[in-house]
C-alpha cells in the first residue's frame, strides 16, 4: 500500500493509435494517493479514451499502467476494477430491469458473495451517495441527478482506491451540481484517490489539487489549477479570450 503522497498510480508513455489517429499520445501522469487530479480539455482531446486505457477496456499501443506497485498494462477491465481501479461512465450504464438497490447488489457481489451481507453493504453505499429514497425505484424512473449517484455507487460498491469520475456533473442544473460537488468533495476527504473529467471549470477549481489540460491527445499543461487556467497556451487552446 502507497503511503500518502506516494504514487499510487504511474501512466508512462501511454500511447493509443486507432488506424493511424493518435487518440492518447504520449501521457505521463504520476497520481499520488488520496489526490484529486482534474482533467480537462476540447471535446475529442483524448481525455474519455485515457479513461478507457487505465481502466482496461481498451488496451494501449505503447506505453505503461502501473498501480499500486503492480504493472496493469493490458489487464481487463473486470480484473482492473477488482484491483481498485474503477471508473464511472458520462452515459449512465444501469440494469433497466434491476432497481436501484439491485443495481448496487450487482458490484457488491464482487467483494461480498454473501447475499445478506451484500445488501447490506449496497444500502450502506445507497445511503452514502444520498440515494436512500430511491432504494426500491426502477432507473427508468430517476431524475439526471440521481441516475448520476447511481453510477457513483455502483462505482464505490465495489471499494475502489481509485475512481475515474467522467463528467459526472453533465446534465446537471446548477442547483444539481452543488450537492453533488459536496459529495465528491467528502469522498475525497474520506481518503479516495479520484480522477476527474470535467468541462465545468467552477467545479474543476473548487475540487482539484492538480489540473491536466490535454489537447489533441497530448498533454498541454499539468499542474497547480490556477496557474494552469492562467497559461495563455491552454486559454488559447481551450478557455477562450472569454474565460481570460
């Protein structure tokens, strides 16, 4: 286990190349543990397909994962998550059959096989994320915003170090986002490790440690946000004269 301000996870060189378009091209991050490391970046910057190369379900055409001591590279996408890598999705993924408290079960399973215990650890993340109302609902049936805490807690019911949050706030109205910002910000402080894809920058600023720009899949800038948000490169690039 990575002691506080160690890295906890290192992306090398990684590189991915589909049919000549360089998606990923040549990102290096060091994540400490327990860091809030935002990202952002124009749409088709390579940030989501980043996303899909450290959680596995893409594999890279260079470069290297390691997390936690342990080379990830190539590993699947199940076997990364079970290691505590885990990511959220900006188009929400639930069982359209299965309630929410069912919908949680499902990655509780994964650590807890005893069905009473498991339950219970669902409805413990339920509570968590401030879904308790909603335990018996369908998906169908849900507001944006608690469609998006559904996809938080089957993320966090499946005890992550790490979660890669992908624009977990899109769709939402600003009286939305506020309490949702909260709760990252206390999963934060309860010693989670998160990723961040954003395009909100109010929220990137107020819960980042750490901002990467990335721009046609290249790393921009990396580095304290308020410097990084005042570099006339990544205004050019992706703020806009507006933003300035």
């Amino acid at each position: 286990m990575s002691e506080r301000g160690t890295s906890l996870l290192s992306i090398e060189g990684l590189t991915k190349r589909f049919a000549g378009l360089t998606a990923v091209d040549d990102i290096g991050i060091e994540v400490a543990e327990h860091e809030f490391l935002g990202i952002v970046g124009p749409n088709g910057a390579g940030k989501t397909t980043l996303f899909s190369l450290i959680a596995g379900e893409q594999r890279p055409t260079e470069g290297r994962i390691v997390f936690d001591g342990t080379d990830i590279t190539g590993w699947p996408a199940d076997r990364v998550a079970k290691a505590g890598l885990v990511r959220t999705f900006q188009l929400m993924r639930p069982f359209e059959s299965m309630n929410v408290l069912e919908n949680v079960m499902i990655a509780t399973h994964q650590h807890t096989p005893a069905p009473h215990a498991a339950r219970h650890k669902a409805l413990d993340v339920i509570e968590r994320v401030q879904l308790g109302r909603y335990a018996t609902a369908m998906p169908a049936s849900l507001p944006t915003a608690a469609l998006k805490r559904l996809e938080l807690a089957r993320a966090l019911a499946l005890d992550p170090q790490v979660i890669l949050l992908d624009e977990v706030l899109a769709g939402l109205v600003p009286a939305e986002r506020a309490p949702m910002i909260e709760l990252l910000r206390t999963l934060h402080g309860e010693g989670l490790t998160v990723m961040f894809i954003e395009h909100i920058m109010a929220a990137v600023l107020a819960l980042s440690e750490r901002l990467l720009v990335m721009h046609e899949g290249a790393q921009l800038a990396l580095g304290d946000p308020r410097e990084v948000t005042e570099d006339p490169v990544v205004v050019e690039a992706y703020l806009g004269e507006d933003y300035a």
